[in-house]
C-alpha cells in the first residue's frame, strides 16, 4: 500500500506556515511606514533659495539699518514661514553688504552701535564687530558675522534665505 501523507501538511506544519505568513505581513505594516517617513522628504524636489524681496536700493545708506523678511521653511511636511533679519549697508568699497545679526560666538542677536560707537555688539558675552562685521581681535567671536547672498533686480535689493560664513580673522 502507498502512503499518502507525503502530500499532505500536518497540523503543526500548518500553524507554523500561517504564522509566520500572518507575522511577515504584520511587520511589513509596522515597518512600512516608518521607512516612507523617512524617505519620503528625500524625494521631494528640494527648492533652490529662492531669493526674498527686502527693500529698494535708494534706500541703503552708509550706517547698517536691521531689516526683517519672511521665508517659507519646510520641516519634514510641515510648511511655516519664519521671519529673517540682516543688516543692510553700503561697506567702505561703496559695495552692498547683507550682513546676518547672529553673533558666530554662541548664535545670540548682536546690535548695531549699542556700547560702542561704529561697532557691531554683542550683549551675551560682550562679543564685538567692526563697522563691516568682521570680529575684533581679543573678544570672544572667533569668525565675522556671516553674510546673505544678494542680487539686484530693478532698483530691488533681494537676499538669499540662507547665509554664508566670510573670510577673515
């Protein structure tokens, strides 16, 4: 006589297949998500720095003046728009200077002209900038105040959302 149970699957065969299939699927579910989170923002299209509008070009002078702009930011999904500021001046070249107001020392806001006259100050540590935002020797600020890329289109005067650290001591 032939045995048939060489076709056939035994109970703890069964469990055991099931089981693992249903235990497959449900990682699959926990683990599915997690990895679009996390690749999902890296298949966006990243937005290049589209530059923002700050003021017109007539109205820059020789002493920095504090502008404020907004920028949209995307964090993950999440879209806000987050207000910027930078000095704006003419330097002692007669060329544009878009300097940002957070102090390279620790990231507080430095001021101009506050403590001392025709500097740039920083009231946390007592950081100082000369009048073109370059650290002073023998104060805590290790680098000059970073500066934003700006074009001029039509009198306007645009600046990247972005800064940039300069050369210097």
């Amino acid at each position: 006589m032939s045995n048939k149970k060489n076709n056939q699957v035994s109970r703890r065969q069964f469990l055991n297949y099931t089981l693992t299939g249903v235990g497959g699927f449900m990682g699959a579910a926990l683990i599915a998500p997690m990895v679009g989170f996390a690749v999902d923002p890296l298949l966006k299209g990243e937005k290049s720095g589209d530059f923002v509008y700050v003021l017109d070009v007539d109205e820059i002078t020789e002493t920095p003046q504090k502008v404020s702009f907004q920028v949209d930011q995307t964090d993950g999904w999440y879209e806000s728009k987050v207000e910027k500021n930078a000095f704006v001046f003419y330097d002692s070249n007669g060329d544009i200077l878009a300097l940002s107001p957070v102090c390279t020392h620790l990231g507080c806001t430095v001021d101009w002209a506050t403590e001392k006259e025709d500097e740039f100050f920083c009231p946390c540590h007592d950081g100082r900038y000369n009048a073109e935002g370059e650290n002073i020797a023998g104060t805590p600020p290790t680098e000059p105040l970073h500066e934003y890329t700006f074009k001029v289109e039509e009198g306007k005067l645009y600046l990247s959302p972005e800064t940039h650290a300069r050369g210097g001591a």
